[in-house]
C-alpha cells in the first residue's frame, strides 16, 4: 500500500482543522476532468465531515496531456502568495473549461490581484519550483495519475466517487474512535 512520502506541513495549502482526526491529501490537475469533477465531491465531504476532516491539495500538473494545467497552477499560487490560493483554486475548477490567460486574468481582477505581478510571475515562472516539489513529492508517494488521494497518509485505493471517499474516511475515523 502506497503511503504518502512527504507530510502535510505548515507550507501546503490546508483547509480545516489542523486537529481534524482525518487529513485528506489530492494530488490534482487543473485541467483534468477527473480532477474537476473530484472538486465538487471534496466540496461535499468537506460540507458532510465538517471539523473532522482537514483537507490539502497539492499540484501535479500532468503538462504533456493538459498543458494549461503548469500554468494554472502557477496563477494558484501566486494567489496564495497573496493570501487567496483557495478561491483562486475554485475559480479554476469551477471554470475549468475556460482556462487560459484571460481567465487567469479576470479571475486575478476579481481577487483585487495585481495583473502585472500576475503576468511577470507566469512570465518568470516564480512558482514553478513550488509546483515541481509537490510534484516529485506525489512521484516518490507513487502518485501516477490524477486525481490520486490519500487519507491520513494512506493512498485511497478505491474510486474518487463520495461513497467510496466517505466509506474509506468512515473506516479511519472509526478505527481511530477504536484506538480512543
């Protein structure tokens, strides 16, 4: 069983309780229809689990099949270099079949980001060495594919459907009622 090689720290982007029993990882893509149609089942774990789940995402943009998907994920984190990586990050998959420089753009604007930083960070690629290290990080964990996930350090073997992201989320938290 795969686990993950690099832990969560202070430097992922994190949302939820630091303390939350179960910490849900996704390797994803901003391009991926996997990936995207994954955000909208997070979003409703995360409404479902609520303090009792922690959820972090890191980038594994796959560039030879979606090559917005590096760019992408530099305009997210030079969003949370700003303090804004969570609504630039749902911006993205919620307009997924938009992306590209205009959308990176306006959605920016919308966040009261500097174009011309925006621009001159895409330009100079500032985040890329950010992305490659969650990256090689999801390559030593095994990750090959996304959108892959890991629960309390464990890779999640079953499908990314809710009921099989629920009932592998339900068997932690019980075993750690157990445990208790």
């Amino acid at each position: 069983m795969a686990t993950l090689k690099v832990p969560v720290t202070q430097n992922d982007h994190i949302q939820g309780n630091n303390d939350a029993p179960v910490t849900l990882v996704e390797y994803g893509d901003y391009q991926c229809p996997f990936c995207g149609r994954a955000y909208y089942l997070i979003k409703q774990l995360q409404k479902e689990y609520g303090p009792q789940l922690r959820f972090a995402f890191r980038n594994f943009p796959l560039s030879e099949m979606h090559p917005l998907a590096e760019p992408a994920a530099e305009v997210a984190e030079f969003a949370g270099a700003h303090g804004r990586f969570w609504e630039m990050h749902d911006g993205l998959y919620e307009n997924q079949d938009s992306l590209g420089l205009p959308l990176f753009v306006e959605l920016s604007d919308d966040l009261g980001l500097p174009e011309t930083g925006l621009r001159r960070a895409l330009a100079d690629h500032q985040f890329l060495p950010k992305i490659r290290a969650d990256f090689l990080g999801g390559v030593r964990s095994g990750v090959n594919g996304t959108p892959t996930f890991f629960i309390n350090g464990t890779r999640h073997e079953g499908s990314y459907e809710y009921e099989d992201l629920a009932a592998d989320i339900d068997a932690r938290l019980a075993r750690q009622s157990k445990a208790a």
